[in-house]
C-alpha cells in the first residue's frame, strides 16, 4: 500500500476540510437561488411556462463551465483553477442579482448561465480531494466533501427568508435577497479555494503518482504514458466509471424533479412536499461518511451495485402510491442510492486515471453530467405529461438496471482479459 510523508499527508487533510467548506458554502448558493427559480422565473418573464428558465439556465452553464473546470485546472493548477471558475460563477449571479431587483428577465438567464458556474466548481472539488490521497482513502476523501452538502442544503433554505428582508430594507425586492446572498457565498467559496488549497493539490496528487509508480515499479510493472482523451475514452474501466456518475445523476435528477409536481396534483400542501424533499436532500448528503468507508473497504464496483440497486428500487416503489409515507421512503432513497453511486464512481475515475489525464478527463465527465441533468429535467417533465408519473418512474428504473448491467459488464470483461 503507498505510503506518503507525514506532512503531504497533513496537507491532503487540510485541504479536504478546505473543499469540505468550499463545497458547504457553493452548494448553499445553489439552493437559496434554486428555491426560488421558478417564482422568479414565472414573475419577471409574466409567463408560468418560462418559470423552469433559471434552473434549466443554471444547468446548462454549470455543464459548460464544468468542461472549463477541467481545462483551467489542468493549465494553471487546481488551486487557481478552481479560484477563477468560482469566480465567475460570482460574477454571473451578480449579474442574476440585478435583473432580479430591475426585473430584467435576458440578464437574469444570462447572469444564471455564468453563475453555473460556481456549482460547477463545487463539484469539480470532489475529484481534487480524490486524487490527493492514496486509493485507500479516495472513497472516504470524496465523501468528505460531498458531506458539505449536507450543511448546504440546510443553510440555503434557512437564507432565503432572511436575505428576502434585507433586501426589502435597502428598498430592494424581496426575491433579490436570495441573490444577493448567493453573491456572497460564491465570493467565499472562490476565497477559500484561493487562500486554503495550499501547497498545490497538482503536486500532492503527483507526489502520490510517484509513490504508486514506484511500488509499480518494485513489482515489476512497466511505467505508461500519459494517454491522449480519445484513447481515454477507449478504456473500459473510464467509460464505466462515467456510464455510472451520468446515469445515475439522470435517474436521480429525473425523477426528484418530478416528484413536487406530482404530489401538488395529488393535493399534497407544500409543507408535506418540503419534508419529502429534505428527506431526498438527507439521502443524498447525510450518509456520504458510510458510502466513502464503503468505497475504501469493499472497493468501487460492490458500492455501485448496491447505489444502482437502491435507485432500482426507489424508482419501482415511487409510483406505487401517491401518499405521503411511500413517496417519503422513495426519495430518501433515492438520495441513498445516488450518493452511494456519486461516491463511488467518482473515486473509480480517478484510480483510472495518471495526473496528467485527470483535469481534462473530469472535466468532460462533469460536462456529461450537467448535460444530461438538464435533458433529464426537460426529458421527466414530458414523459410526465405525455404519460404520467408510473411510466417516468419506470424510465428512471430501466436506468438504474443499465447502471448495474454496465458495471456487471466490466467485471466480466476484467476477469476474462488476459493478464
């Protein structure tokens, strides 16, 4: 098993905490904003049919930025890189901020494009703290700051009301609180990323390249090159990994975003709905500790097996019955079975991947995902409209079984590949 200096062992978990606590305030930026995208959509636009812009906004920018993510870490470092995309991401929801108090509706879906890419660089986070640790701990260090999520998702909701106030106070309208204060969280995400990724995660991550390739080297395997991204996706194991992220961020995105529609035309007050939605938000951050020593310990392929089975089952148990308990216990698990997979996937890229090849390489498996997170958004509500919430559901299980058959799949091929 690699072993690093104590110090490069500090620094890795220093630097955890740090993106730990990057990830905690971006991802409150998020949600303050995205729980009150649909009203500001619907009220500045004067149309009910363009209240999903802002969201779907946020997305798509958060899917581009994602690739700009990779790009400019892999060029300038992962601390500047991940500096400056944050960055932009404040600037746009600056932007956002003003349209919100002029009522201006382009520079609003302009400012939410830019500002995706905050959330971009959040995520981005995860594989940073992966490859600064040894593949024995890279499930528990992915996990780590996925956790921030956790606080996130508490802290966001508990601002809007708030920030609405405050906004009020200075002569501003209410729904430019929200803004105003994802303003202030990305400005100190993209701060902490500045002042606390030290030293450079690059050169952790190398110093850990080295230490594999010379216990490669003790057992007498052959040091290989850096591979170029068409060949990177040639590679089984790559594809795999990704297959999973993207299926199951489109499984989880689909149907959870469905979910509050289909329990308002089932006469659900919003207080019912809420509570389903922070058990979904529970699933999805609070657990990440586990799912990490279980990446760790049973290893990447079993983890996601299980993440593929629970999304399995949560999809087929959703439309069963419209009551409360039931779509409760579905979308806590659904928020179980996408972490277990989040966690999981992400540590198997990087294990796939040299140095050299990560940045670019997460930075197209992140474009992937925020693309199809915003095709699942448009693709769920249609489905859902056209044929209901069972089928929608359904499509969401055939996705989870593509999950596991895709992982199913790489073990058999690993175990018949000649040494």
């Amino acid at each position: 098993m690699p072993e690093a200096t104590p110090p490069a062992v500090r620094a890795s978990g220093r630097i955890t905490w740090a993106l730990f606590a990057a990830h905690a305030l971006g991802s409150a930026g998020v949600i303050v904003t995205a729980t009150v995208a649909a009203i500001v959509g619907a009220e500045l636009s004067g149309r009910d049919a363009l209240a999903g812009v802002p969201l779907a906004a946020a997305q798509i920018g958060g899917a581009g930025a994602a690739l700009l993510a990779g790009l400019w870490t892999e060029r300038f470092g992962r601390r500047r890189g991940l500096t400056a995309v944050a960055a932009l991401g404040a600037a746009g929801m600056t932007a956002a901020a003003v349209a919100a108090a002029t009522g201006a509706f382009a520079l609003l879906a302009i400012g939410l494009l830019l500002s995706g890419a905050a959330g971009a660089a959040v995520k981005f986070a995860r594989f940073t703290a992966a490859e600064i640790h040894g593949r024995d701990r890279r499930g528990r260090a992915v996990a780590t700051v996925v956790m921030g999520g956790t606080v996130g998702s508490v802290l966001g909701p508990v601002l809007v009301a708030p920030s609405g106030a405050v906004a009020v106070a200075f002569g501003l309208p209410e729904l430019a609180g929200p803004y105003l204060a994802a303003v202030a969280l990305f400005s100190a995400t993209a701060t902490v990323f500045f002042a606390f990724l030290r030293p450079e995660p690059r050169d952790l991550a190398e110093a850990w390249d080295a230490v594999e390739r010379r216990d490669s080297a003790a057992a007498g395997v052959a040091p290989e090159s850096t591979r170029p991204l068409p060949e990177l996706l040639r590679d089984p194991g790559v594809v795999t990994a990704m297959a999973t992220l993207v299926l199951a961020q489109a499984v989880m995105v689909m149907v959870m975003g469905i979910t509050s529609l289909h329990m308002h035309a089932h006469h659900h007050a919003l207080g019912a709905i809420s509570v389903v939605f922070a058990a979904h938000t529970l699933g999805m951050y609070a657990f990440s500790v586990v799912s990490g020593i279980a990446t760790d310990r049973h290893g990447r392929r079993p983890v996601l097996l299980f993440g593929g089975a629970i999304l399995l089952v949560s999809c087929l148990a959703a439309p069963l019955s419209p009551a409360f308990v039931p779509l409760f216990v579905a979308l806590f698990l659904l928020g179980v079975g996408w972490n277990l997979c989040y966690v999981a996937g992400s540590a198997w890229l990087t294990d796939r991947l040299r140095t050299a090849e990560k940045a670019r390489t997460q930075g197209v498996n992140d474009l992937f995902m925020g693309s199809v997170s915003a095709a699942s958004s448009l693709g769920g509500g249609v489905v859902f409209a056209a044929f209901g919430y069972g089928p929608m559901a359904l499509a969401g299980a055939v996705g989870s079984a593509a999950l596991i058959v895709l992982v199913l799949r790489h073990a058999r091929i690993e175990r018949t590949a000649p040494a």
